[in-house]
C-alpha cells in the first residue's frame, strides 16, 4: 500500500528519519513538480466523480470547441 502524507516542512525531516526506521517502510520525499502533478490529478478524479453523480454539469462539445 502506498500513502502520501502533507507534513510540515519544518517536521519533515524528522518524520522520514522515523519511517526509515521501520524496516516495512520506504520512505523517500516528492519532488515539489511531482507533489504539484498528483494534487491536480487527485483533483481532476474527484470533479470526474463528481461528473458522474451529477452534481456538475459538463460542457458540450460545441461548447468546448467554440472555446477554442
């Protein structure tokens, strides 16, 4: 199972030496870009759940296309 943890940075340290010490544990922290990338792609699934419930009303087509 993987996890991803929000910590502090002034805790950070601290929490990776603390998980390193388990010997079940891999620990290694995300690069700033990456922890950018898996935020907005944690929110795009959540607007698609949403989509699906209905509770957001989606563009057309010739909607999308007449943005352009």
């Amino acid at each position: 199972m993987k996890l991803l943890l929000d910590i502090k940075d002034s805790k950070a340290e601290f929490m990776i030496e603390l998980l390193k010490n388990f010997p079940f544990v891999k620990a290694k922290p995300l690069t700033p870009s990456k922890a950018e990338l898996i935020e907005e792609i944690k929110e795009s699934v959540e607007e698609v759940k949403a989509a699906k419930q209905g509770k957001v009303k989606l563009k057309t087509l010739d909607q999308l296309l007449n943005e352009l």
